[in-house]
C-alpha cells in the first residue's frame, strides 16, 4: 500500500490501525490540498462570472480567494477588465483615457508585488508549519515505537510469568504424588508395626505361661524332695 499524498510505500505495524498516509505531515497536506481544489473550483467559478480572463490570471485571482483577499481579487478584476475595454479601443479618446490606463497598469504592478510578497510570506508559514508537524509526528511516531516496545517487553514478562506457574504447578503435582505414596508407606508401615506388636505380645504370653508351668514344676519337685529327704 502507498501513501495517498506522497505515494511512497506503506510498511503496516502488524496489529496496528491501518495507515494510509507516512505521517501527520503528509496527511496535513492531504488535506489541504482537498480544501485548496474544492476552494479553487468555487473561487474560478464566481470569477467566471466576472468576465473573460486568461487561464493564468484565473488560477492568480482564485489563488487570492482562497486565500481570503475578496476585495483584493474584485479590485484587480475591475482593473483587468477596464484594461481590456481599452486595450479594444484602437485610439484613446483623450489624455484621461490615458491617464487611467496608466493608473491602472501601476496599481496592477502594485497589487501583484503586494501578491507576490504575500505568497512569500504565506510559503515561510507552510514551511515553518509542515517543520513543526514533521517533528510532532517524529514524537508519535516515536511514542508509538516505544508504546509498542513496552507492550512486547510486557508479553514476554507474561510468558515468562505463565511457564514459571506452569513449572511449579508441575513441581507440586509431583510433590502431591510423593506425598500420596508416602502416606501408603506409613499406613502399610504402621500396619506391620501393628502386626509384630501383636505377636510380640502373643509369643510374650506364651513364653511366661511356659515359665510359670516350669515354675510349678520346680515347685512340686522340690516338695517331693524335701519329703524324700524326711
């Protein structure tokens, strides 16, 4: 896609609003340049309605419109055109006549240098202007830049954020798991326990009614021994 003022290629920031134009300088332009033809077309209209006048000086008169200067612009028409009435004649009447053609011809060659200085003028203003817009849209455009470099810088930081829980989320399962495993090896642990305690107790009991019948045994043979001996 080109630039619609200048033409120059269009690189589109992916993600970003469609651009039509390069900068706020080329879209300033645009603009005036829409304004300045539909101005121009309604300015050579109304001086058509004037008279006839060359295609140059139609382009200065409507320039003068456009420009504002109304009074100006009817002034040198009425001027042009009482030249061309004279310029008709093949003789003057008089030295009035002449005279007036003169005054004419002077306050055109007046009028035209005021012009000619106001368009300079007017020229500086735009170039001054279009400095100030060029450097307002190198300050977006920078803004812009760095908006858009925060905005990866943030996503990255997202990401990094997303694997870290992903990983601990993991590590934790893990740990879960362990957990749930150690808790059957207590339990199968504590079973065992449970069991040798029991026969711990059991072979206990039965070692001490073995003793207490050898106990009793010694006892009847040492009384049939003591009886022996009497």
């Amino acid at each position: 896609m080109e630039c619609k003022y200048c033409h120059r290629p269009l690189e589109q920031r992916p993600g970003g609003r469609r651009r039509e134009y390069c900068d706020d300088a080329c879209r300033q332009r645009a603009h005036r340049l829409r304004q300045g033809e539909a101005a121009a077309i309604r300015a050579e209209q109304e001086i058509e309605s004037w008279g006839v006048f060359l295609p140059a000086t139609v382009k200065y008169l409507a320039g003068l419109l456009a420009a504002g200067n109304w009074d100006t612009a009817r002034k040198l028409a009425n001027l042009m055109l009482a030249e061309q009435d004279f310029s008709r004649r093949k003789k003057p009447r008089d030295t009035s006549d002449r005279a007036e053609l003169e005054q004419a011809r002077a306050d055109l060659s007046r009028i035209r240098q005021d012009r000619a200085r106001e368009a300079e003028q007017l020229r500086a203003l735009l170039a001054k202007r279009e400095t100030a817009l060029a450097v307002q849209a190198k300050v977006i455009e920078d803004l812009e830049s760095k908006i858009e470099q925060e905005r990866r810088g943030s996503a990255q930081v997202q990401e990094q954020c997303r694997q870290i829980v992903a990983t601990l989320n993991m590590k934790l399962g893990r740990l879960a798991e362990e957990n749930h495993t150690l808790a059957r090896e207590n339990l199968n642990l504590a079973r065992q326990v449970a069991e040798l305690d029991a026969r711990l107790a059991e072979s206990r009991s039965e070692q001490v009614e073995a003793l207490t019948i050898q106990l009793v045994e010694l006892e009847q043979e040492n009384i049939r021994l003591k009886r022996a001996q009497s």
